[in-house]
C-alpha cells in the first residue's frame, strides 16, 4: 500500500481546490486519479487539459478507446484498464473491442489493428517508428494529424499510468467490477 495522499476537494491544496471540484463536477465523483494528482496541481491541471484535448481529437470512441487502452495496457496499469474499460461501456464502445484490448488479442477490423500496432510501436520505439510502421497508418486511411494526436494520447496515459503506478492508486467503486490484471 503507497503512503500517497488521496486528497478530497477539502484536503486538497489550495492551487487545486478548484481542479478536484471540476473534477468532481465533471464526474459525479472525484477519481482517485484526481484525488492522488491533487498533490502537485500542475499535475492534475495538465491531466485534465491533456484529457480534454485528446477527447477533441479526430479520432471516434473506438478510435480513443483502441489509444488508451493500448497504452494502458503496455504500461501494466492495474488502475486505467478498469477504468478505461468502464469509460468505453459509457461511450457505447463495443465490449468485444475493450476484451480484445484488455486481452492483447486481434482488432476486430484491420484499420482499429493498425491503430493499436501503431500505438503500440510508438510507446515500445519512443515515437521512433519506421517508415514501413508509418507508411501502414496511412495506407490504413489514418492521417499525418492523427499520428500526432496518437502523441497526445500517449501523453496523456504517461501521466495517469506512471502516476499509479508510483502510488498505487486504488480503483474507484464503479470501475473495481473491470478488475484487470
């Protein structure tokens, strides 16, 4: 068990009172996420906004849900699976997608395969992808833009996935029946 604070919008300091309550309000609850993150604003502020943006992406809820979790699952994160896989139900993506994802088995359509393959190579290269890698991604219809936003995306889950891991965050209660190990 990590000794991290998990903050409430009371507890938290004061820079980021204003992030939790948002947090809060956008979610009907404050995420352990959030509530870990609290302890360095800038942290959470930038997670949020990073959040915002990638979900104002070009890509669909599949499209996103493929990103994530790809990069969740790469990181081992015990935390943003479940939570992503209860994000996905939400956003009406198809459960046999996020089995798939959560699984490492095969997209169910060959273009959603090259996004995870592209995602996935990007992470393990450090976004040294071959011309081969690229040449695919847009053979498959993908765009220069979202390429980049992949970048965005993986911005994103370093944050997230990197701050579970450091202090274990435990699972929010509407997310613990997506357990993932």
């Amino acid at each position: 068990m990590s000794n991290f604070t998990i903050h409430t919008v009371e507890t938290a300091p004061e820079a980021s009172k204003a992030l939790a309550e948002k947090s809060l309000k956008t979610n009907g609850m404050l995420p352990n996420l959030h509530a870990i993150m609290a302890e360095a604003p800038g942290l959470l502020e930038g997670y949020q906004v990073l959040h915002k943006l990638f979900m104002e992406s070009s890509f669909n809820a599949e499209e996103l849900t493929v990103v994530w979790q790809t990069f969740n699952v790469e990181h081992e994160c015990g935390y943003c699976v479940p939570a992503h896989t209860g994000i996905a139900h939400m956003m009406k993506v198809d459960p046999v997608l996020t089995e798939a994802l959560r699984e490492r088995q095969v997209m169910p359509t060959e273009k959603l395969q090259v996004l995870r393959d592209t995602a996935l190579a990007m992470t393990r290269s450090r976004g040294n992808l071959t011309k081969q890698q690229m040449a695919a991604f847009f053979a498959a219809g993908y765009t220069q833009r979202q390429m980049l936003e992949i970048v965005l995306g993986l911005a994103q889950k370093v944050m997230s996935n990197y701050t579970n891991h450091l202090a274990e965050t435990p699972i929010d209660k509407p997310f613990q029946k997506f357990s993932w190990k």
